[in-house]
C-alpha cells in the first residue's frame, strides 16, 4: 500500500488560506466606510444567530425564547470572565 505524505496537501491547504485572506483584504479596501459597515453589521448579525443555533443545538430545544436567553447568559457570562481580568479578547489578526 502507498503512504500519502501528508505536506503537500498541508501546503496547498495553506496556499489556499493565504490566497483567499489576501482576496478578502482586496475587497475590504476595495469598499467604502457605509459598505464595510453594512458588512461588519451583516457578519455580527449572522454570528449572533450562530449562537443561537448552537444554543438550542447544545440545549436540546426548539424554544426560540430560550436559545436567546441561553446566547444572553453565555454572553453575560463572558462579560463577567472580562471584567475580572479573566478573559481578555485579542485583537483581531494578533494570532
């Protein structure tokens, strides 16, 4: 049986991941401030319902009211870790 060796497709994985940042820079300085922030608000408003689907996923419940009130309590929850000087969010790109 042939072995597969494993870093060329971690390579182009990461050719990839390289080419698609650059394209997404591209377009961000290709907009104006009002479409950069009708974006910025479009992507909050799709990882707020993320949360919530992962909510009701990890809850076992189909309750609407509820999912929120749990994205609320985690979120609540972080605030509290952050204010404490538990939980300090990195800035992005500081990976």
């Amino acid at each position: 049986m042939h072995e597969i060796d494993p870093q060329p497709r971690a390579d182009s994985l990461r050719d990839l991941q390289q080419q698609i940042k650059r394209e997404q820079i591209a377009r961000a300085q290709s907009m104006s401030g009002a479409e950069r922030l009708a974006e910025a608000f479009a992507l909050t408003d799709e990882v707020f319902q993320r949360m919530h689907e992962g909510a009701m996923q990890q809850l076992g419940d189909d309750d609407a009211e509820r999912g929120w009130a749990e994205v609320h309590a985690r979120l609540q929850r972080l605030r509290r870790l952050r204010d404490r000087g538990r939980f300090q969010p990195q800035p992005a790109g500081s990976e």
